[in-house]
C-alpha cells in the first residue's frame, strides 16, 4: 500500500530537488564567471541590508569569523565593497556594498538569470506559468517570514 504523503512533505521534497538543482547550475556558472559564490551572497546581504557589521554577515552566511574576514577583504580589494564607522558606536566598524559592487552584483544576476532561462528553455510554457503562479505567493510568504526574524 502507497503511503500518502502530507502536502507539506509533498511541497518539501519538490522544493529540495529543485532548489538543489537550481543551486549547482547557478554556482557552476558563478565559478565559470570566476566569481566566488559565497562573494555574490555577501554582496546580496550587503545590498539588501545596507552597512551591516560583520558579525551579523557571519551569522546570516553562516561561516567562521575567519573565512568572512578574508572573504571582506578580497571584496574590498576587488573594490566592491567599503568599511564605514558605525554613526551610534565608534568601536563598530560596517562594511557597506559600493557602486561597483551592486554593479557587479546585477551582472552576475543577468548573467545567473541567463544560464537559468538556457536550461528551461525546452520546459512547456504552460509548465512554466504553473510554476510562476506558484513560487509568487511562496516567495511572498518566505520574505514575510524572513522580515519577521
């Protein structure tokens, strides 16, 4: 007898193979561009949050203290992004995306959009509406959800 799965395990192991799926695609042709993944997610909490202390970029990313150090400092040297003296506590220092680096960031995107746009080329456009129609709300709740936090 088939065991029925609940539509949050349903929801769950579709989401797993295709964020997976998306995942490897996306960061090979990150790594192809020769930019390092974990670089572009940097620069997207950057953009996202505005100047944001170091220690909170190690939490979000979920790295050592060490790695995002050198990872801060191989943006900077690529000049992506800046430190900034906090405004409320002298002690703190914030790092800060620059021009450059949001322009760096948008052409990665085009170009990860790209490469995502080539492998579902072949994928029926009716299939695609379904899953547009879908992920909306999906991306909606998650963002709330995140916010919250």
């Amino acid at each position: 007898m088939a065991v029925r799965k609940s539509k949050n395990e349903a929801a769950s192991e579709q989401l797993m193979f295709v964020s997976g799926y998306v995942y490897r695609l996306v960061r090979a042709r990150a790594r192809e561009l020769g930019v390092r993944w974990s670089a572009l997610m940097v620069l997207a909490d950057l953009d996202l949050l505005g100047p944001t202390e170091q220690r909170t970029l190690v939490a979000i990313e979920q790295v050592r203290g060490s790695t995002m150090t050198v990872l801060l400092q191989d943006l900077e040297k690529r000049g992506w992004l800046e430190r900034v003296d906090h405004d409320a506590d002298a002690r703190v220092t914030l790092v800060s995306i620059t021009p450059s680096g949001r322009a760096e960031l948008r052409r990665a995107g085009r170009l990860l959009r790209q490469r995502l746009r080539e492998e579902l080329a072949d994928v029926p456009e009716r299939v695609l509406h379904r899953v547009a129609a879908a992920l909306g709300p999906l991306s909606a709740a998650l963002v709330r959800k995140a916010a919250a936090r």
